[in-house]
C-alpha cells in the first residue's frame, strides 16, 4: 500500500506571466482519469489555507471522483465507513473512487477501518509547507493559532512584522504576493472583529507597568517619573511606521553596544489616520477629547505643553518634523545638550513620507529606510540621547498595509491620500448609504473607539483602498499590520 507521497514542489502563476507548475497541475498529475475504479481509496491531508487558494474539492467531484471533505475525521469517519462497506458488500467498486479530505493531521486518521478488503489506498500530503517556501509558509503559519487577548496580540504583531520584513526581503515576494494578500485578510478579518468586541475594553487597561493604547503613553511616563524610576525622557514617533520597519531601525541601534532594548506593541487610536491618532500621543487624550482638532495636526504642541504644566513640569520640549531633517537633528542635538530640558518630543516623518512615494513595494520602500538611516543622523541623536543620560521610547502613530485597489468612493469628508482605507462622514445617514453602495466595509462605531460623537467613519475589511490606481502602501483600515504598533524603551546598559 501507498501510504504516502514525496514532497511536492507546487509553484503558482506569479503576477509576471511566468509559467510554473500548479496546484491544479499537480492534482492532475495525482489523480488522472484512468484510476477511476482502479484505486477505491485516496486521502488528501491539508489545510484551511490551501483549500481557500483552490478548490480542490470541487475540481476531483467534476472530475469524477466520490468526495467526502471539509469536516473533522471523526465527524465523517461513520458516513465513510458506511458507503465504503456497502460498495464492498456488494461487490461494487468498479468506477468508484473516493477522496477524503481532512484538514486533520494524518496521525489521527484510522488506518485499521481504511484496510477493509485489504483494498489499496493512497495518502497526499497537501500541507501548505509541502506546497509553498518556507518565508510565505510561516506567515501562514500564524493563521493557524490568532490570540484572543492584547497582550498576544502584540506578541502576534511583532512576529508578522518580522515575518513580512523577510518575506519582502526574499526572491519569494513577487511570485507569492497574491497568496500573502489572502492571508492577510484572513487574519485581518479576525482582527477587526475582535478589534469590534474589545478595543474599548482596551482603552480602559490600565497604564502603570505599560501603556496598551497611544493616548497613555505619557500618563505612563509622568508616572515613572514621579516614581523616580526615569527622570529624562526622549519621546520619538516616526509617522506610519510598522513593525517591519521597525526591524530596520532595530538594527541600527543594534550597533550601538551601551543600550538596552526592550520591545512590545502598542494600540494605536482608530481609524489609523495621523490626525486621530498621533494628536492622541502628544495630548494624552482620546480622540473625543480634541473633536475641534481631530482633522489636523497643529495643536500637538499645545497638547504637549498642556500636559507636561499640569504635570509641573515646563522644561519640556516638543520639536515639530521637518522637512529638512537635518535642520530638525540639529534643533534636537540643541535641546539634548540643553540641562534645564528633561523631556524631549518629536515626529520623524520620514516612513508616512515614503510609503506615499512607493511605486514598487515594500522592498523599495526598506531601500529608500536604510539609505536615510545611512546618513547617520538617527543613530547620532540616539547615542547623544543615551551619553545626556535619557530613556528613548519609540513608537508609531500608525503603521501600514499593501493595498490593492478596490472602487471608488468619493462621499466624506476626509480624503487623505491615494491611499485612502477609511472614510469620514458628518452624518449617519451618509454613512448608512456607503454601506450599501460598497460591500465589505466596516462600520467605525464612535462610541467603541473614542470618537467624537458626530465622527461618522467605515474602514475597508480587506486590505483595499478606494481607488484603481494598483498597489499602493498606506494606512487608516484596522489591520493589525495599521493598528499594532512598536512601543519601544530604550536605557543605557547597566554597567
């Protein structure tokens, strides 16, 4: 008996028109016409995620085969054994050839009740490791287990952000960016929805030991310092940045040997566009709490010192970005070396800068990173930061997702960019009426994130924009890749 099959090298059409072999051309391989009544018996393990990307099920019953599929092994294991005994009672096999498929593991499949008759049967593994590279498959991987609290949540959000960072990274990314998309909708969707049920319980967590949500960031640092476990602190936001870009500038500090660095997520402000969610950061409040400003950015210095003279502290300064970095690093070196400031906050632009100019990928936009982190400013103000003495924290805004375009959807009031994953309406019923004219939205429910009561906003499910203009890299849905972002302390090294 053939109890297994040899590992399959299956390739898909990738997006270039290069012919490899497929799913559906193995399948033809495994299961030709002729063996029709000649094997009774054939078992294919796999997974959710592979029969997504094919139907394989649909194509063998077209074919001619008997399938018995899309359940636990136990659950169909009775309805198996019942036809396959009548069809060997009665002496009735020819033309009869049945496929099981299970997404079971091939462990706790029954040999004993498949050898009835001691009729020949065939296994195949189908796993989506067998079928796929090892960098697509370990995303996939992540799709198996998706956490149910924030903590894991950030935990997850960091390991795809490694993941994706290697994927994009690899000769693999072209040819498998279709099956990626498919993925990340598949978690995303989860995402959203736990995002649904939870994310106002989040925003009520509590802030000592370490903030869940953008808006508690500097009630967290006010706390330490008046614990007097911190007393000069470096807030440093980059505008856009995920998790996969954070491995870029992770290793830049790497190569600074007097650190310690401590990494976890964070939940940024939703819908993930800068004005809702950085304003959150430099105020420490909730969206509802600056309803006159939540469309623009300019009131974040007012915010910060608002906050910091409540705290009696008015030796804190706020750099506003600029687009002349290197006039932004200098500003900064000046008030480092400055003793009377002990509190330091400013906006690195450059992520939400280039993800808006992306034309090919994330692999141009890791380029275009390292070649401003090569310029040295970043790890120059890092290392100043570390020899005055501060604690760095890091962190985002918001991060971003690849999307594809979807259709237009030109109602709302906020139109940000080309790559527009949200959209903001003055009132519900023009809300309402974008459900209906455009499928797989999600509703923004102001009273579950924060926002102001007349802040009427839907957020696209899959990772699309409003739009035909083909991929582009933005922000504003609630993907975990736009939501979760990196929170990272970093301190001198203990000697």
């Amino acid at each position: 008996m053939a109890r297994g099959a040899g590992l399959l090298k299956i390739l898909f059409l990738c997006m270039s028109g290069k012919e490899m072999i497929s799913i559906k051309q193995r399948i033809e391989e495994d299961f030709p016409a002729d063996i029709i009544g000649t094997i009774p018996l054939s078992i294919i393990q796999t997974s959710q995620s592979v029969l997504d990307i094919f139907d394989i099920n649909d194509f063998l019953r077209k074919s001619g085969f008997t399938l018995l599929n899309a359940f636990p092994y136990h659950n169909y294991r009775e309805k198996y054994e019942t036809l396959y005994r009548q069809k060997i009672e009665q002496d009735n096999l020819d033309g009869f050839s049945l496929v099981i498929i299970t997404t079971d593991s091939l462990d706790q499949v029954d040999f004993d009740i498949l050898e009835i008759g001691e009729r020949d049967f065939r296994v195949f593994n189908y796993s989506f490791p067998q079928l796929f590279p090892s960098r697509i498959s370990a995303i996939e991987k992540l799709t198996h287990n998706l956490p149910g609290n924030s903590k894991d949540w950030f935990s997850f959000a960091q390991k795809l952000g490694e993941l994706l960072f290697q994927f994009h990274k690899s000769d693999e990314s072209y040819e498998y960016v279709s099956i990626l998309f498919q993925l990340v909708d598949k978690i995303n969707l989860i995402f959203s929805n736990w995002c649904d049920s939870n994310y106002s319980l989040v925003l009520t967590a509590p802030y000592i030991h370490s903030p869940q949500t953008l808006n508690n960031i500097l009630s967290h640092i006010a706390y330490k310092r008046r614990k007097q476990e911190i007393e000069k602190v470096a807030l440093l936001v980059f505008d856009g940045m995920s998790f996969d870009q954070w491995e870029l500038i992770k290793k830049e500090i790497s190569f600074i040997n007097t650190v310690q660095v401590e990494e976890t997520g964070i939940f940024a402000m939703i819908p993930t566009l800068t004005s809702v969610s950085r304003q959150a950061i430099f105020s420490g409040k909730l969206p509802k709490e600056y309803s006159q400003s939540i469309n623009t950015t300019q009131k974040e210095k007012e915010y910060w010192d608002i906050f910091w003279e409540a705290e009696n502290n008015t030796e804190a300064k706020f750099i506003k970005p600029q687009e002349d970095f290197q006039k932004q690093f200098e500003r900064l070196k000046e008030i480092i070396e400055d003793d009377r400031v002990n509190i330091i906050g400013t906006v690195f632009p450059i992520v939400d800068e280039l993800m808006h100019k992306m034309s090919q990928g994330y692999s141009q936009m890791y380029n275009s990173i390292q070649l401003w982190l090569k310029h040295g400013y970043f790890n120059e103000i890092i290392k100043e930061l570390i020899k005055q003495e501060y604690d760095i924290y890091i962190t985002a805004d918001h991060g971003n997702i690849e999307a594809l375009p979807g259709r237009k959807l030109n109602e709302g009031i906020i139109v940000e960019t080309k790559g527009q994953r949200v959209r903001v309406y003055d009132r519900e019923t023009a809300r309402e009426k974008a459900m209906v004219n455009y499928e797989d939205l999600m509703k923004i429910e102001s009273a579950k994130y924060a926002l102001p009561d007349s802040y009427f906003a839907v957020a696209q499910k899959k990772a699309e924009y409003f739009g035909t203009a083909g991929p582009v890299i933005t922000h504003g849905g609630i993907s975990v890749q736009e939501v979760i972002v990196p929170f990272i302390h970093i301190k001198k090294e203990q000697e």
